[in-house]
C-alpha cells in the first residue's frame, strides 16, 4: 500500500463521527463491549484484556457543529466537553458501554460527573492518577485504582481478566508504542517524507482502530514512507506543546507546516507514548502498569512536577532529541493546566536559548492566517537569527 | 449590637471580632523577621490549619490575599500585571491576583510585605488549578513544597483507598516536611487538642448556618456568610479564638432571632424579606458591597450557599475527630466541597433549596473557576426539576473587576425576582 492509501484510510475514520469502524467491530460478536476514554491517559491494556476495544475520544473536531452542548456549558470553558457532550446527545456514541474520564482538568472532571447524570446507564469511571509517586504511596493507591478499574470491566463485561490476559495485551500495546515511537523517530529525521498531518491521522486511527489493526498500519506506513520521494524543504524543525487534550484542526498544523516548520514532536495524543518504556511482562502486570506510570511515564501539564528542577525539562530533552530549532506552545483556548504551566515552561526554554512563540486555537477554529502569519515569521526568524 | 464604623457600613460585632483575627494574622505574618516563626502556605479547601499549628507555623493563605486585595479594589492591577508577566488571561484570576501581588511588593492590609513561604502545603483538593499555581509559586520562591493529593471523589463515595492514601501522605511525606521546615517535633496530642477546638467550633458554625431555616432568616448565608466562614476556614480553626467568636456569632444570632430580626446588611437589618435564594458559586469580590445591595435592596436573602463550604462541609455530619487525628483530617479534605462529584453538589443544592424553603437557586459562575463553573448549567436544570422552583444564572469573575458588569447582573436579578413573583401570583391563583 503507498502512503496515500494508508492515510486515506486513517482520514476517513477520523472524518467519520458516527465511529463506524468501532460499531461494526462491536456488532461483530454481540458480547463484545466498548469503552470510552478521554485524553490524557488511561491504561488500555485493561480495557483491551477485557476483551474490549478502546476508543479515544476527542470531541468532536471542527466538522461538528454544536447546537445542543453549548447550552451546558458558559462561554470561557473549551470546546472539546461541549462536542463531546454533543457526541453523546447526538447519539453518535449510543454504542459505548463505557467513558473513562482522566484526572486531566476540571472541566474534565466534572464533565464526569454530567455524563453520570445524563447518561446514567453508561458505565462511567472517573480515572485518577497519583500525584505522589512512592511505590508505597502513590503505587500503591494506584494499584486499588487499577484493581477497581478491572472489577468495573468485568461487572461489565461478565468476564474475568486474567493475569495471563492483561501481560498479552501489555505485550501487543508495548509494540503499538514501540511503533509509534518508530514513526516519531523517523518524522524527526526525515520530516519531508513524513508530513505531520499524516503523521496526525495515523496517531487518530489508532484512537478508533483495533490495536492490532493499528500496529499493522504503522508498520505498513514506515514501509511505504521510507520509499516515497518527496520533497525535501527549507523548514525549520519545531516542537509542539500544549495541544494534548483539545485537538488542533487539521489545518491548523497543515498551516503550521506550510509555513516554514517542520513538526518534529508533538503532544497530541499522548496515551500513545505515555509510557516511555517497555512494560514489563513478567511478574504482577498490574503493579507493572502502576510502576511505569509512577517512574517512566511522561510529562504533561496534567501532572504534578514534584521536582522544580525538572519542570520543562521533559519539553527541553525533546527538542534536544530531535534536534528542534524552536517550540510553539498551542493550547486551547481557556486550557487550565497547558496556561498555567506555559509560563514555568518558556522559563526553561529561556533559559536555554531556546525560542518559542504562543497562540491559542480551539477544535474548530477557522481562521488560520494568523496562524500561518506567526508561524511564517517564527519560523524565518529562526533562520535568520538562530 | 452595631457597631457603626467610620465609613458608615453597619457590621455586626462577629463581622468586627472577625476582621480584627484576620488583621492579627496578618501582623504575625508580616512580623516573622522578628519572630523567628516559620510560614505555611496552604490552600482554603484541604486547609491543614491544626495540622500546621502543631509545628508552630503561621499558616498563609493565597487566596485569602487575593480575596483581600479584591474587595480593596487592588486586584485588577494586579491581574493585569500578571497576564503581562505572560499569565493567560483565561487562568485563575485568584492565581493572577497573587503572582501581580508578589510583582508589587506582596503587600499584605496592613501595608508591610507579606514573607516568603517556608513551605508550599499543596493541598490538592477539588481544583486541578491548585497544582499548577504552587508550582509556579514554587518557581518564584525556590521553597519546599510538599504534596497532599486528595482524590476526587468521582463517585460520590470516599474509599477506603482513598482514605489510606491521604492519611499516608499526611504520615509519611507531610509531617516530617513539617517537623524538618520548622524544627519542631511532631506531637499528635498537640493536634487531639486542636481537633477538639475545631469540632466545638464546628457545632456552632453550623448552628449559625442552620439558623437560617428560620423565617426570617437571621443571617445572609453568603454575602454575611462570608464573614462567618473567615476564622473556620483560614488561621482559626483549632484554636480557643475560633471556638470564643463561633460562640459569640450563635449568641448574636440567637439574640437575632429572639427579636425577629433578618440579617445584617451594610445599610443596617434588612427589614422585609421577600425572596428566598440558594446560591452556589464563589462571590464577586470586587465589586462586593455592590453586588450585596443588589440582593438585599430587594428583600433578597440567601439562605444557603455552596462557597461556604469550600473551606470544608459540616452541616452533613462531618467534625473533626481528636479520637482518630490523621484519619479525620483525611475525611475533612475529601469531603470539601469541590471535591464531591456533580451528582453530591446537586443533592446538596436540593436539599437546601427544601429544607431552607428556598424561592429558587441562583448560580453565581465564576469565569476564572472551572472547579466550580464546568458543569453548573446542568447542576441548574437538575435542582430546578427535582425541587420544581426557579433557577437564575449570572456569571462575574473572583477579583478581576473587568468582568463584573454591574447593570446586566442586576438586570438578571430583577427578572428572576420578577419571576418569582408570578410563580408565587400564579401558585395562589391556582389554589
């Protein structure tokens, strides 16, 4: 398959609002169940050993028009709870047996608390991560997060998740993760011939897409991508930062790209490659889960830095990897935890030469002048003055 | 008993006793260069206030500052300062108020510099903002910081591992960062006897609070009840002066209500009480005495509030307990208000709305406060269908004056003012 056939599929799951592909595998076999997760971070190990597909949800993007969620919510609260209440009320996720809610923000965090109102009989968790992270503390807190997490599945489900179960879909999600990186790795050093809006719908497909399907299409990508001759162009390479929860319409990173900037990393999806490392297989697979989070998981603004040296140091050994030139911090408008750590973050590229610019977008800005215009020119004066 | 003070606005003598153990605070705070004491600084929702006074430490309070700089009117410049700095203008304007303060001096009422912290108590209860705004505080200081993560109880209930996890890291990571910072051992009997203060001085604030089921009500459970809520969620709570003022103030209004008195307000008691409101939502402090007028020029009072249990709910049950001193301090911080799950807010919304026979619900949404704000819409709609009475949504902001727009929250207000009178005008004709 050439890398235009693989993205087009990866475009029209990610078009497809009515999640198509997930209801047809959940119609398949009539046992089989589908659970919800917002952005940031949940297991999906547990829920793929239940059995289970996972499916991301991140609002409803720019091609949703939103009528019935803006009635609940105010006017300086993002985009991304209004659509994916729109999402429920619609009945585009009529078909979800269940919705995991992160410990991200509160807008999130209370959008946990709606959904259990409206949609009572939908199996909702509000997913907390530990802010403390001793194995005896925080570990093991949330390993009784974990186990509860496992009981609510398998009430669901009317299965039991076996240890054995939870160490194979670690093993299949190590290699989606593996993969990904792959494909990163691969996007940094040769970003011409792996545009990061292709890039972007990979990473989408695999919020819908069966693990296995979507390890099979990264693979089948970075065969495809090293052979495609492609334009190779005088961008600079950047880093984005912020844009992890709301997502970015796809012309915003188009204009992005378009305007002299190479996207050699970016935090959108960052369940993808929470985890740094392989997990361990052998041993207890839920205290492994609970150790990778605790000592090898990445940074985000939804987590607690609880050393002030490290603060912006995850962002500064990004752009050192992959030889970024700049970082541009992109977060959604009214975006508690990306605004509030903006500043502490540009300190430390301050303090490292590092030059940055800031905008704000939301799921379905439009207006990407602008965009262009302020990447444009960051970009020219990287060249020029860097 | 008034007191008429200088500025004629009538207060009462708790609204006086009060101020004056805030104005005291910040004395001790501003005098630690002499005094050789250590400072905390905590969050009001989590305040480990008897906690704290174990080690002999004051206890500061940031958003008690920045509650202070609003209603002196000083607070819009430094929120601007602020979002110069490169704070956005979508964050907390509690945040903004307090990193401007330290901008210009972080003059504490009394005009003298507040001092830096000797340890960032990271509370982390009910607000993710919490996190981010001592850790930007932690920036400016280079201090110790120590975290208290208090789960959020997602589903309406505190587990048992919830539970263990606060109470170990109060044990394991708070108390020896205590003992270290400030030099002083800890001593649980020390604390026993603080929890004692604080749960007498819990029974009489909720009395107080409880008082206003009364017709009329005897006080206004958030403009007054702001007042009232200023020793038991800031310095105070633990100590003989919270439980001598909580006696004083149920004294007061038990002498109230022997005389058929409504409440306080600015301009002398409010005579006529017409309307009956719940409100949830944190007030406008900058624009205060104004938004008070609003309610009270019309016989509005509030009868039950939800941000006066932020700083921790007590008129569910919930007292501190000497008898298991780190577990209870566990169940406080769970139990704060931001930190129950939609589904609690909305039958405790009810419940009040019921049981302090309300004329309806009124939410006050606080544009810089997601913690409180996301959702309020639906909690609107929720209370009005189960309790079948009105809902009024106005929306300012904490301390940032340039969101309070005086004429449209008035407006808004006499419309369902209005409203509530033809429900009442179309009750009676129908019976």
């Amino acid at each position: 398959m050439s890398t235009a056939e693989i993205i087009a599929r990866c475009q029209a799951l990610y078009d497809d609002l009515d999640f198509t592909s997930a209801r047809e595998w959940k119609d398949a076999d009539p046992k089989r169940k589908v659970i919800g997760y917002m952005p940031v971070y949940v297991p999906r190990e547990i829920i793929h050993a239940a059995g289970m597909l996972p499916l991301g949800i991140l609002g409803g993007g720019d091609q949703m028009e939103v009528i019935h969620g803006d009635a609940y919510y105010q006017s300086y609260i993002c985009r991304i709870p209004r659509s994916t209440i729109e999402l429920g009320l619609t009945k585009k996720l009529d078909f979800v047996d269940g919705m995991l809610f992160p410990s991200i923000c509160d807008v999130i965090r209370n959008l946990s608390g709606m959904w259990q109102l409206m949609f009572p009989d939908t199996y909702v968790r509000y997913f907390d991560v530990p802010q403390t992270y001793q194995d005896h503390i925080g570990g093991e807190y949330y390993i009784e997060e974990l186990r509860e997490l496992i009981a609510g599945l398998e009430k669901l489900g009317g299965v039991i998740i076996t240890d054995e179960a939870l160490r194979e879909s670690t093993a299949i999600y190590n290699e989606n993760r593996r993969l990904i990186n792959e494909v990163y790795d691969f996007r940094a050093e040769q970003p011409s011939k792996a545009p990061s809006v292709e890039v972007y719908l990979l990473m989408r497909a695999g919020m819908v897409l069966p693990v296995e399907e979507h390890n099979q299409v990264l693979s089948d990508y970075l065969a495809a991508a090293v052979l495609e001759e492609r334009p190779v162009r005088d961008n600079c390479k950047i880093v984005i930062n912020g844009a992890f929860c709301e997502q970015p319409p796809l012309n915003l990173i188009r204009s992005i790209e378009m305007a002299g900037c190479y996207i050699v990393d970016d935090d959108y999806m960052l369940i993808n490659r929470w985890l740094l490392d392989d997990v361990p297989l052998e041993g207890d697979p839920v205290a492994n889960l609970s150790a990778a989070f605790l000592h090898a998981s990445a940074d985000s603004a939804a987590k607690y830095c609880d050393r002030a040296e490290d603060v912006g140091q995850y962002l500064l050994s990004t752009v050192k990897k992959t030889g970024a030139e700049g970082v541009i911090f992109t977060a959604p408008s009214f975006c508690d935890p990306a605004l509030l750590e903006r500043p502490m973050l540009a300190d430390r590229m301050d303090e490292h030469d590092v030059p940055y610019i800031s905008f704000k977008y939301a799921e379905n800005s439009g207006q990407m002048q602008p965009i262009r215009e302020q990447a444009g020119t960051f970009a020219d004066s990287i060249k020029l003055w860097s | 008993m008034n007191a008429t003070a200088q500025t004629e606005v009538i207060k009462d003598s708790s609204m006086l006793l009060q101020k004056t153990m805030i104005a005291e605070n910040y004395d001790a705070l501003t005098s630690v260069q002499e005094t050789g004491k250590k400072v905390s600084a905590t969050f009001v929702p989590g305040n480990l206030n008897e906690l704290v006074m174990c080690f002999d430490m004051l206890n500061n309070l940031p958003e008690i500052n920045a509650i202070n700089n609003g209603m002196r009117k000083k607070s819009g410049m430094m929120v601007m300062q602020a979002e110069k700095m490169g704070h956005s203008e979508d964050v907390c304007t509690y945040v903004k108020a307090d990193i401007g303060s330290m901008s210009r001096g972080n003059l504490a009422p009394n005009g003298k510099p507040m001092p830096p912290p000797d340890l960032l108590l990271l509370s982390y209860t009910g607000c993710f903002t919490f996190m981010k705004w001592f850790e930007l505080l932690r920036h400016e200081y280079g201090c110790e910081t120590a975290m208290l993560h208090v789960p959020y109880e997602g589903d309406g209930v505190v587990t048992k591992n919830m539970r263990d996890y606060v109470v170990k890291q109060i044990k394991e990571n708070l108390i020896p960062t205590l003992e270290k910072v400030s030099g002083v051992k800890f001593d649980i009997d020390r604390l026993r006897e603080n929890l004692r203060n604080s749960a007498r001085a819990e029974d009489d604030f909720v009395w107080v609070l409880e008082s206003a089921k009364n017709k009329p009500s005897p006080i206004d459970a958030y403009f007054g009840g702001v007042y009232y809520i200023g020793p038991i969620f800031t310095a105070f709570r633990g100590t003989e002066k919270a439980v001598d003022y909580y006696k004083a103030l149920r004294k007061e209004i038990e002498q109230r209500i022997a005389e058929g008195k409504g409440p306080i307000t600015p301009e002398g008691d409010m005579q006529d009480e017409r309307y009956r409101l719940v409100v949830e939502g944190p007030p406008n402090w900058t624009n205060f005495r104004e938004f008070w007028k609003m309610f009270y020029e019309d016989g509005a009072v509030v009868v039950a509030s939800t941000y006066t249990k932020v700083g921790g709910v007590y008129d569910l049950g919930f007292r501190h307990d000497p008898d298991n001193p780190i577990e209870t301090l566990a169940d406080y911080c769970l139990g704060c208000y931001t930190n129950r799950n939609l589904s609690q807010r909305v039958d405790m919304l009810e419940k009040y709305v019921n049981e302090y026979q309300a004329d309806g619900l009124l939410i006050n949404s606080i544009k810089s406060c997601n913690s409180f704000s996301a959702g309020q819409l639906l909690m609107m709609q929720e209370v009005e269908k189960r309790t079948g009475k009105p809902g009024a949504f106005i929306e300012t902001d904490l301390v940032d004056p340039r969101y309070f727009s005086a004429a449209n929250v008035k407006n808004r207000l006499e419309s369902y003012f209005q409203m509530i009178e033809q429900k009442r005008h179309g009750a009676r004709s129908a019976a």
